[in-house]
C-alpha cells in the first residue's frame, strides 16, 4: 500500500520489470553546479543558463539560494520559476542573484484561485508587484487549462496585470498539455483532465491575439 511506502527504494531494486523507479535524489549546491557547468559552452553561444523550477524552488529556499548565489559568482546567467506564494524577504533575499523571474499566475480572480489551489493570490500578485517594483526583470507565465481558465475575464485581467508591471519583458501563454497525466497516477493521485487534450495550435493562437488587442506587452505561446 502507497499509505505504508517508506520511500527505502529497495522495492525499485527488487523490480523484475523495470515498472518501479525512484525520480530525483538529493544532491549539494556543488554538485548541482557541477552538472549545470557541464553545458557552460552551450550557455555562452546561447545566451541560457540556470533555471530553478519545481515544484516550487522556493519551498527550499536556503538551498535554492546558495545553488542561484553560486551560480552567479560563476558568471551564468540565472532564472527561477514560481508561484510567487513564498514570503517577500526571501525572495528579496534571492532578487540579487537573479536575472528573470518567471512569475506562475494560474487564476486572476482570488476565489477562484482559492478554489483550484487552496489560497487566494492576494500575496502571490503583492509579490509580483513589490519584486517589480524593486527593478525586477518579470515573465509572467500563464497555464491555460480547459475548463478553467481559458475565458475572457482571465485574460483581460492578465492584460491589466501586465499593464502594471514596469519591468515586464513579455507574457507567456502556456497551453494545456496532458504529460503530467502519468506523473500524477505514478505518486497515485488522480489526474484532473485526464480525458482533455493538447490545446489545438487554432486556438492558441485566438488566445495570444486576443490578449494582443488588450496590452501592449508582448504575448507570446509556448
């Protein structure tokens, strides 16, 4: 039973099929680094670097910290995904190690929001406002689920929220996609949308025209 599952790993060792298999391990900032400066060639023609995602990297701030601190005193250029749900002061505390910050806004309306997550974004978006507000260089980052989100109403509120924002470099639209299906059934949890589809291209691009018409940030898809 997955309730009784104390994560030992030896049920992956014991596997005759292979079906079984531990993802991620822990791992030191020096570690980390050592692998992300096994690309550092590809980042110099390129212009990439670090990209701390999650999950919510600032769920382990003191380590995401260090990894983003050192990255940059070895001259990469850095990135962090997140809901923005953490306290201010930390990511204050992380603003100076990082180049962008791809800032998740998954519902505009804070009840909604609420409803599909647990909290409202009150917080979320103050936060948003208050790391712009510090000079910032912003991507707001937009998953679009069916049934959800994909209204008018979002996305107009998207618009205005961009329209704040001073620091913004553009708008991402992220559509719906159901590869997190397998994800989900593997830790056994039951897949939400399980019977929707790959957003079709059409329609995406009805999205990113219509914010189009409402802001002058650059919106962009994914």
């Amino acid at each position: 039973m997955r309730d009784s599952c104390a994560r030992c790993g030896k049920c992956t060792q014991a596997c005759p099929t292979g079906a079984l298999e531990i993802i991620g391990r822990e791992a030191t900032v020096a570690e980390v680094l050592e692998e992300v400066k096994k690309d550092e060639a590809f980042y110099r023609n390129s212009g990439g670097g670090i990209t701390l995602s999650g999950g919510e990297p600032f769920f382990q701030p003191e380590f995401a910290i260090a990894l983003l601190s050192h990255a940059k005193s070895e001259g990469l250029h850095t990135c962090v995904e997140t809901c923005g749900a953490a306290a201010y002061e930390i990511l204050d505390k992380a603003a100076k190690f990082i180049d962008v910050f791809l800032c998740d806004v998954k519902e505009t309306d804070p009840l909604r929001h609420k409803e599909f997550t647990g909290v409202t974004n009150e917080t979320i978006l103050e936060n948003y406002q208050r790391l712009d507000a510090s000079g910032a260089k912003i991507v707001l980052r937009c998953p679009i689920i069916p049934g959800l989100n994909d209204n008018e109403a979002h996305f107009i509120k998207l618009c205005e929220l961009a329209g704040r924002l001073l620091n913004i470099d553009h708008i991402d639209i992220e559509p719906y996609h159901p590869l997190g299906i397998s994800k989900a059934e593997a830790i056994g949890k039951i897949a939400r949308h399980a019977d929707a589809s790959i957003t079709p291209i059409d329609m995406v691009a009805e999205w990113v025209e219509f914010m189009k018409r409402h802001t002058v940030v650059p919106v962009f898809a994914s």
